[in-house]
C-alpha cells in the first residue's frame, strides 16, 4: 500500500452510503481497509474500491470473536448500524476497546448516539432538513430542492466521519489512548451551514428560499438554460467578474439597456436583469457560450450531466476521473507531493480476501 496513511489499518462492518463512503476515502489515502459483509452478489460497488472483503454473519455463532480478532491488529473501526446495534452484536465500543486501547471506534449515524430521535429511522433528506441546510435551498415559490445526497451522507457524513477518525488516530498515536468518534449526519450537515449563520446573525440572509445571492435567486449566481437546452453556471459575484461576464455578452449594445442600469445588488432588480440575461443565453447553444467565455474571467461554466464531467478538457488535464476495471470514477483526491496513494483496485467481491484475512487472525 502507498499513500500518506499507509500502515494504518481500518475495520469496516459494512453499512450504507456515508460509511462505505469514509471507507473509500481512508483507502483512497492508502489505509488498508478490511470490509467484514455478508455474503453475496458481486455488483459495481465504486464506494468499495481498495478494499479487501472478509464474508461474515455478524449474527452469526462466533463472529463477534473473530471481529474482535481483527479489532486486534486495527487502529481504527467504523459501523453504521443504529445506536446499541453493535452492543447487541457484541462488537460495540466497550468490547472492542477492552480488547484493543489504543482503537478509534468511528460511529456512523444519522441522528446521533443520543437524543430523541436516536433510535428512529431516517435518511439524507430527513436529516439535511432538521438541520437546517433543505429549507434554504430552492426557489422561494417551489418546494425545497434535494441536492441528491451529497450534503448529508456524504457530506456532514462520510466526510466528517473520516475527519474525526484521522484527528482521534492522531491522538492515539501521541497518547496510546483510543476513543469512540460519534460522527451525525446532522452534527455535520449543520457544521456546513455555519457561513449562512453567520450571514443571518450579520443581517445579510433573508429568512425562507429565494433572495440570497448563494442560493440560484441572484442573476449574477445562477443557472441559464442555452438554445440546446443545455445550462451554463454563472458566479459573476464581484464587480470585475460581473464586467466580463457582460464583456462576453456584449457591453455595447448593453449600454442603454435598463436591466444592465440598475444595482444588480440591489434583489428588487433582479427579477428583471435575471429574464434578461436569459433571454439572452437563450440566444446559443452552451457550446457556443463556452467558446465565447474561453479564456476569460467571467466566472461562466458548463453544467455538465455526471456522465460529461469526465469528458470536460480541463478535469482530463487533471486526471480527475480515471477509469479502474472499466468504470470511469472519481481518481482519489486530494492531491499530495509525496506520499501519491496508488490508483485503487475495483471493489473486492464479497469475501474475496476471507482466507487470507482469517489466516493472518490464525483463523484458517
């Protein structure tokens, strides 16, 4: 293994989506990350890549031992499974840490370990809305918009959930001390709103959706819809990226125009300068805006379906997407100078590595 967390090794009792997720992430980085699932089917997994698979029934007449087997030789464990779920199984945090100090034990839920709504069922979208972060996003005469399940699961989940298992492996390694990293997806998802707190306590966010220049209402931050039907993303937020935005557009016969004569700061103008940049985007296909705004400031770009992205010149430069076993993905990100994590293999079947895993526990 390669990478800057190479050396480390993670336990995974398989859940969905933010912990598979954190999974990836800690694999991408060059953890090695040992998947204990069921078995089953083999599908394409992305979200399972770099790992290796140990097949076992948690329910299952010794499984909880053979986990706290491998909880042994880890210095980190993640599971989403509902709050005293792992007790239950008898692989929760006091047994694990009984059995292995120095352990991170990372818990993956919605709502928490405790609260009242601890022991209930949930998703993204229910947490993303108790949080705060769904009730501001969307046009103010719609319902709110779901922005898929980026936000919570991966977001104020997954993501957060690694954040806090990289800090706590930091404080075992100084101290030998491990600890259990409760990690919510709506702690998280209401972490990622602390800049529009701070905009509402500063008197700068309006209450409800609509009229706020990050959430798609201000012309100047939005979307326009191109003669193809394609979009184009436009964050002309300071003044010298809205002057070339309306450079592209055309500023001289926008010189007497009223829309383009008004404070567009001002939200009472820009209903009008919004229909009229649309009625003007409106006018080429995206390709054609995009080789008019090439090259310049004017903070316009492609809206591109997930399909595109990876055709994008720019995201090929970088070798953003890569293609591993024949399914194009996401490369690991982020970047690093030294320790360059190696490209992942594709997603093991489940229990692949079962022999191998319970040789080295002198389990075979």
């Amino acid at each position: 293994m390669t990478g800057p967390l190479r050396g480390v090794r993670v336990v995974e009792l398989l859940g969905l989506g933010p912990g598979p997720f954190c999974g990836m992430l800690l694999a991408d980085l060059g953890a090695e990350v040992i998947r204990v699932e069921r078995p089953g089917s083999s599908k394409v997994d992305v979200l399972g890549r770099g790992r290796r698979s140990l097949a076992l029934d948690l329910k299952s007449p010794g499984a909880a031992a053979t986990v706290l087997d491998l909880v042994a030789t880890a210095d980190a464990l993640i599971e989403g499974f509902r709050p005293g779920v792992a007790e239950r199984l008898g692989v929760g945090p006091e047994a694990c840490l009984k059995r292995n100090p120095r352990l991170v034990y990372g818990r993956m839920t919605g709502w928490g370990q405790d609260g009242p709504y601890a022991a209930t069922a949930g998703h993204d979208v229910n947490y993303i809305a108790i949080a705060g972060a769904l009730g501001a996003i969307g046009p103010a005469d719609g319902p709110p918009v779901l922005p898929l399940n980026l936000l919570g699961d991966f977001g104020g989940g997954g993501m957060l959930l690694a954040v806090g298992l990289l800090a706590a492996l930091l404080h075992a390694r100084a101290t030998g001390e491990g600890q259990v990293v409760d990690a919510a997806i709506v702690d998280g998802t209401a972490t990622l709103t602390a800049l529009i707190h701070g905009l509402v306590a500063g008197g700068r966010w309006n209450p409800g959706r609509g009229g706020n220049f990050l959430d798609g209402t201000a012309p100047y931050y939005t979307t326009y819809r191109c003669a193809d039907g394609a979009y184009v993303a436009v964050g002309a937020l300071e003044d010298k990226f809205w002057d070339a935005l309306l450079d592209g557009l055309g500023r001289p016969s926008l010189s007497e125009d009223p829309a383009f004569l008004s404070d567009r700061t001002d939200p009472a103008h820009w209903p009008a300068i919004r229909a009229r940049l649309a009625s003007m985007f409106a006018q080429r296909s995206r390709a054609g805006w995009m080789a008019v705004f090439e090259g310049t400031d004017a903070c316009v770009s492609p809206v591109h379906e997930p399909a595109e992205a990876a055709a994008d010149p720019h995201l090929r430069a970088r070798s953003t997407f890569v293609d591993i076993a024949g399914v194009v993905q996401p490369a690991p990100a982020p970047r690093f100078s030294v320790t360059v994590p190696d490209l992942p293999h594709p997603a093991p079947a489940p229990g692949q590595d079962s022999a191998s895993v319970l040789a080295e526990l002198g389990r075979n």
